[in-house]
C-alpha cells in the first residue's frame, strides 16, 4: 500500500505493558510507530509481533521530554503513511512521602509526566492530519490523590488540564483530544515497583476486583481514533474498573 493511502498511528511510550497493547490494538488499522526510551529491544519485540500478523509498524528511539525528540518521532510516523493518530503513554511514579518531597524529584516527575506531555500535544497539533486523534494517558491518581504520591497525582491532572486546551485549540481541524484514565494495571512496572501486598490492596479496590491488564486499557484509546469517536473530544474516559 501506497503511504498516501495509509493512516499511520506514533505511540509513545510503545514498548511498555499498556503501551505495547496499544500499538497492537492500533495496528488494526494504522501503520504504527512504536516510540521507546531506553529499551530497543522491548520495541522491536512489539514491531515483531504487529509484523508478524501483518501489519505494519517500525520503532524509534525518542526524549520525549525535549521538543527535537518528539518532532523526530513524529516525522518517523510520517514515513510510514498520514499520520492520524498519537498516543501519549508515558508516565512513572514512586511513592515517596510529602515531608519527603524535594526539589530533584518533582522536577524529575515534571520532565517525564508532564513536560512530555505538554511538549507531544504541542508538536503534534502541527503533525497530526485534520480530523485526527490525539490521546493522552492519565492514572487514576489525578483524581483518587493517593497518599505518597502527591507529585505524580499533580503532573496527571496537570496532563487532563492541558488536553482539554488542546481539544478546544484543535477543534477547528475536527481533531480530538481526549485522556484515558487507567487505574492500577498489571504490568512489569507496577510488579517491579509496588509492594506485593499494596497490589493486593489494590486488585481488590475495584467494583470489579482485579487489577486491569493492558488489553482493558488498549480497546478504549482504539475506539477514540475510530469514526465511531468523531463526537468525543475533551473527555477524560475512566478505565478503572470501577474505582472510585
């Protein structure tokens, strides 16, 4: 297929467990570019996997907190077709007390959760094609604000915030923006990073009582980049199972 005849999908943050689902579920209907930070061989993996029941995908290594990193993964979407979708799924945490907070570790927060956030919003409104998608992940801590994570809550509602300015900058193009909320879901960065009865806790806080896994998160930001989310913009989806 000609590129001009096809609509690429950038995920940033592509190679991680919510990440990696995405790309797969995108690659229904986008070439995709799968945007990754450290771990090229987490990526290829992904593009192994999207080849392999053929479609289309490639990686790219990408800062995303710095705007030359962003735009450079943007142009690498553009090889592969009209870029028409891009996903933000980006985010990392710790759980380190109020009294405990300082100066290096919020502007640590601020670089990867929001800064890259602010930067991918505002170089893809100059990428993405007119009546395109963009879709930012947030966590449920923007708005349960759990104790020992007063940084991390502040930078995802900082993320909401800002896609929905976006949504109304861009809605003159018929391009959305829109934020899915996941909660807490099971991945290699919650299992290595949370303590084994804290994830007990927290499979059980949901009115459905397990922890999401990456293919309840995926299916939500596929539907927002389908004709069928035309009319959704500025919305914050919660895929939590229920947790509130």
């Amino acid at each position: 297929m000609n590129t001009e005849d096809r609509t690429a999908a950038l995920v940033l943050g592509g190679g991680g467990g919510i990440g990696a689902a995405i790309c797969a579920e995108l690659a229904r209907t986008h070439a995709v570019l799968v945007g990754y930070h450290r771990n090229r061989g987490r990526a290829e993996a992904v593009v192994g996997d999207i080849t392999a029941t053929g479609g289309t995908a490639a990686c790219a290594a990408t800062d995303a907190t710095t705007r030359i990193g962003v735009e450079s993964a943007l142009a690498a979407a553009e090889q592969l077709g009209r870029l028409h979708t891009v996903v933000h799924c980006i985010g990392a945490w710790d759980y380190t007390r109020l009294t405990d907070l300082d100066e290096d570790g919020i502007d640590r927060d601020y670089r990867t959760n929001l800064r890259s956030a602010l930067i991918t919003l505002a170089a893809a409104a100059t990428h993405v094609i007119d009546h395109g998608r963009i879709i930012m992940l947030s966590s449920a801590a923007a708005y349960l604000c759990p104790a020992r994570q007063a940084s991390y809550a502040v930078m995802k509602a900082g993320v909401e915030a800002a896609a929905r300015v976006a949504a109304k900058e861009l809605g003159r193009r018929s391009i959305t923006v829109n934020v899915v909320r996941p909660g807490a879901t099971d991945t290699e960065t919650l299992r290595t990073g949370t303590d084994p009865k804290a994830i007990d806790a927290m499979s059980t806080a949901n009115t459905l009582r397990r922890l999401g896994a990456p293919t309840d998160i995926a299916p939500v930001v596929s539907w927002l980049t389908s004709p069928q989310a035309q009319w959704v913009t500025g919305a914050t989806i919660d895929a939590t199972g229920g947790l509130w």
